[in-house]
C-alpha cells in the first residue's frame, strides 16, 4: 500500500490517500492495528454498536416482497 501510494507517512504514522477496498473487515482491521485483528468486534458505529452487532442487525429484517409490497 505504501509502493502504491495509497498510504503515506506522515509524521509517526500513516494516512489513507484515497478509498481502499479490503477483502474482509479483518484485514481492514489489521491493516489500521497493524496486527491480527477481528474486524468483526474491532469496529464500531457511533452509537457504539460492533460491526457485528449491526451485521446482524441487517440480516435479520425480513426481505421485502415485491408481489405484496408496494
């Protein structure tokens, strides 16, 4: 990422240049730890809940159907 430009030194750490797309939650989050991370518990939303929480969240309402719903 540093050889492509997409992050940069700055003073005693790095910056995002431009949007990346990670493979998983995870890698985003071991990229930023810069360890072994679970994205999945490491990342939150500002009314606190875990990436997780909210993925959960979501796949729990039911889907909508378009022969009943208008």
């Amino acid at each position: 990422m540093l050889a492509k430009g997409i992050l940069v030194e700055i003073n005693d750490g790095l910056l995002f240049t431009s949007d990346y797309i990670f493979s998983s939650v995870s890698a985003a989050a071991a990229t930023v730890t810069g360890a072994a991370a679970n994205g999945r518990i490491l990342w939150r939303l500002p009314d606190g809940r875990t990436y997780a929480e909210w993925e959960e969240a979501e796949n729990s309402t039911p889907p909508l159907n378009p022969e009943t719903e208008f």
